[in-house]
C-alpha cells in the first residue's frame, strides 16, 4: 500500500508538471511548485495518510523501519523516506508530522562522523561492508532527507524552518564525503540505472540545497551517462518495469530539484 501511495502520488506530479510543458524552457521558472503539491498531495488525502503512517519514525529518538526494530541505528538507508513525508507534510502545512519527520532525518545524520561526514552501517553476521556500499547507503538516505529538506527551508513555520536550517552544516559535510567518494561509487553501480540515479540525486538536490556547484555537476554527469534516448532506462543491461519506475521517480527528484533552486534547464532537457 506504502509503495502504490507513493508512486501514484509522484506519477500524478509529473503529469501535472509535464502538462504545462511547451517548447520555450523558461516556462519551468514560472511553475507554482509549491501549489502543485498541496493540490496534488491534498486530493489524495488516504493515500497521504497511509504513507505517514508507514514511514513516520517508531521511536522517540527518530529511529525508523529496521533500525527501530533493532533498537539503534544499523544503517541510514532505513531512515529514507522521512524526507518523503517532509515533503508532502511541509506542503500541506501539516506541522506536526513535519516536525516528526524532521527526527527522523536527525537521527540519520546522528549516524555521520561529524569530521569526515562518513555514514556508517552495520554488516549482517558474516558479511563485510564495502566502502562503497556504506557510500551508497548514505547517500540513498541523502537524497531523500535533501528532497525534504528543501521544502522545510521554505515552511511558513518557524520551528520547522530554524530545524532544517540546522541541517545545512551536515549536508554540507555529507556532501563534501560523497563527492570524494564519488568515482567508487559509479563504478560499483555502474550496471544498476535506479541505483545510479539514487546517487544523482544526492549529489543535484543536496547541492542545489547547499550551493555546492561541484556536486550539482557530478550528478548532472551521472545522468548524462543514463539519459535514456529511447525510453528505456536499462537495470543489468535488461529491462525492468518496477526499476523503470523507481528510476523515473528519482528524474521527478531531478526535475522538483531544478524547478525549485535552478533555472529549469535540467527539468526543461529530461521531459522535452
């Protein structure tokens, strides 16, 4: 029920966004972002109660999914989706779940080494942990705790507000570790299309966020490499409806990203 509420919810965005869509590329700066969502996200006032519900952290300390089952924090890819909730939350005006989702992007950052900006996960009994899957798991949660984040830079509501302005001496951090890490990382998901754009967009939303111009590009240069000229977004050089549709959700990111801090280019260039 989580994953039909969200991808219904994202699929109805980008049919409103692309329905506005002509030939001249400046139109995107015009887009009321926000008002879309809250038309969107408010007609579907179920679907928005179950995904709060089923992401919304289960603990006091923020913890969410396995790591609340766990007791503490095994990886900050199992608090994706507090980003998500943020989003909807902020553009309803819901501040009550906001702030509850806000918690659970705390903790996520509670994870990372305040100097070097790793974020570290835990291995299964038996398994090592590559550097470049800890990478990876980190920067999954990054990207969504960014799509929410810049929303709630915008709330109308102080605390909400002052709670992700608080945030940005962490993204920043993050971002600096992921674009260090960002060679092993394409290398090590150079055949998963979804997992190559979950990196994008860490590096485009979380850039666009902090100012971060190098990791605006990095990500731009990811996509450059996946654009899909006939449609079709390979995943282990084959073809898959459920990554097809993950991967178009992280453009919806890419395209949101650019709408809000950029000048519509990016967003302009993948629907066109």
């Amino acid at each position: 029920m989580k994953l039909r509420s969200l991808w219904r919810a994202s699929f109805i965005f980008i049919i409103a966004v692309c329905g506005q869509v002509n030939s001249q590329c400046d139109v995107w700066s015009t887009l009321p972002l926000g008002a879309l969502g809250r038309e969107i996200y408010g007609t579907f006032p179920s679907a928005y109660d179950s995904i709060v519900q089923a992401s919304l952290p289960q603990t006091p300390n923020g913890l969410m999914a396995f790591n609340a089952e766990f007791g503490a924090m095994f990886s900050p890819v199992f608090q994706t989706g507090a980003g998500f909730v943020l989003r909807l939350a902020v553009a309803l005006s819901d501040w009550t779940t906001s702030w509850s989702a806000l918690s659970g992007i705390k903790a996520g950052f509670d994870s990372m080494d305040p100097r070097s900006g790793y974020m570290a996960s835990m291995s299964p009994p038996g398994l090592v942990l590559s550097n470049s899957s800890a990478a990876f798991y980190g920067a999954v949660f990054l990207g969504d705790a960014c799509s929410g984040l810049a929303f709630a830079v915008t709330a109308s509501n102080s605390t909400v507000y002052a709670a992700a302005m608080a945030s940005m001496s962490n993204v920043s951090l993050a971002v600096s570790y992921l674009l260090a890490q960002a060679p092993t990382l394409e290398a090590s998901q150079n055949l998963s299309t979804a997992r190559l754009l979950a990196v994008a967009r860490s590096f485009i939303v979380c850039g666009h966020l902090v100012g971060n111009n190098a990791s605006i590009a990095a990500g731009r240069a990811i996509i450059d490499v996946v654009r899909p000229f006939d449609g079709v977004l390979l995943e282990l050089n084959g073809h898959d409806t459920s990554y097809q549709a993950a991967s178009l959700n992280r453009f919806l990111d890419f395209i949101e990203s650019d709408l809000r801090f950029g000048r519509g280019t990016l967003a302009c260039n993948l629907v066109l």
